[in-house]
C-alpha cells in the first residue's frame, strides 16, 4: 500500500513542512512553466505565427513541463492533473490573446451566412452551432463562426464578425461582454498549474536520494520511524 501511494502521489518523504527550497523549485519551475505558455499564446497573437496561434508551441511547452515532472519522478496522478492543466492552458491561452488583439484593434463587418452546421462538428453538449459565411463581394471566410450563430440562423441570415485588419489571428463572430471574462479564465488555469506544480514537485522529495552514503542509515531509520508512527 505504502509503495502504491508513493507511485500514485509521491514519496514526500519528509517530517513537517516542506524544505523551502523545494517549495521554491516548485513555485519557479509552475511559474516559467505557466509564463512559457501564456507568452507563446500572446507572441503568436501578435506576430501571426500559425504554431502559436494554434497552441502548438504552448503544447510544447506543456510537455516539457510534465517531462521534467517524469525524470523527478513525481506522483503519476499529480503529473496526470498537471498535464490536462497545461493542455487547457496551451489552448486557451491562443483565444485569450486573440480576443484581446481583436477588442482593441479588430473591426467590425457584415456577413452573410451561406450554411450552418447543426452540432455534428461542434463540441458535443456546447449547444453552439457552426456557421459558413462569406463576405459582401461573396468571397468565404476560411473559419467558420460560432458566435452568434445558433438553432433559429438560416443560410442567407446576417452576422456581425470582428476580424484583425492585419490578419494575425483568425475573424469571429461579435459577442456580448469583454475579455476579461477569458482572462480571468486564463489566469485560474495559469494559478491551477502553477499549484499543481508546486504540489507535484514538493512530494515528490526523496530523503533517501539527498542524503550521502555515510548518512544514509540514519534517514532510512528516520523514514521507518516516521512510517511506525504513521501507522499507530
């Protein structure tokens, strides 16, 4: 049982509170980590570059985050929370950024819807439907929106889209509300991660493994004893 626990959720194999310089690798390693991920989403909003726009870089970053969590060794279901943290925050973090380049230089247009999809490639359960426009001249927009467009849109309905004049990041549809809402989101998941981290790297601590040779027996007594108390 004792060795399921550690696998699972780490050894911590210390008395007390935690060393603060682990809590400190735990805090910088989640905040780089965090900041590599956001920065690439707002890099790539800025500059146009597809891998950034797309989240792949922020993917990127995500894994090398949960790579170096591995060759720690840190618990399996702590590296797990912290992968599906940072997977959210290398998606979100591209429409974060982009939602803040199109609120302060987008510009609004009409257009024209010329289908819709009724759910079948949305996310199931979203209620959100897809929408195929095209512009006044009949040109169509690569993306399709789905802000605004919902059950009772028919094709040849009109939408109102933002799009970014200098094409950096992909047009959608105009909606209620500002970007504070997806940035209060982003810095949740960017906290979440960063906690996550903190946590994963903290139990993770091996006693065994800081100690010299010579000093070795007296910390493995040490952990007997802790684990005898443990289990009185």
């Amino acid at each position: 049982m004792a060795h399921l626990r550690t696998t699972v959720w780490g050894p911590a194999e210390f008395v007390g509170l935690p060393p603060w310089w682990l809590l400190g690798e735990g805090v910088l390693t989640g905040t780089l980590k965090a900041l590599a991920i956001v920065g690439t989403g707002a890099v790539g909003a800025w500059t146009g570059a597809s891998a950034m726009v797309d989240g792949e870089a922020g993917l990127v970053c995500a894994a090398a985050l949960v790579l170096y969590l591995v060759l720690v060794r840190a618990g399996r279901a702590l590296v797990g929370i912290v992968a599906v943290l940072g997977v959210c925050l290398a998606l979100h973090a591209p429409q974060a950024a982009a939602g803040v380049v199109l609120a302060g230089q987008g510009r609004e247009q009409s257009v024209v819807v010329t289908s819709v999809d009724g759910g079948s490639q949305a996310a199931p359960g979203s209620g959100h439907h897809l929408c195929s426009v095209a512009d006044r001249d009949g040109v169509a927009l690569e993306v399709r929106i789905w802000r605004g467009c919902g059950r009772t849109t028919r094709p040849g309905d009109a939408l109102a889209v933002v799009y970014d004049p200098k094409g950096r990041v992909p047009p959608r549809g105009v909606e209620a509300g500002s970007v504070t809402g997806p940035l209060r989101d982003l810095a949740a998941l960017a906290a979440a991660l960063v906690a996550g981290c903190v946590v994963a790297v903290v139990r993770s601590y091996r006693l065994t493994h800081a100690v010299s040779p010579t000093a070795r027996p007296c910390a493995d007594a040490a952990v007997r004893n802790r684990n005898t108390i443990d289990s009185r």
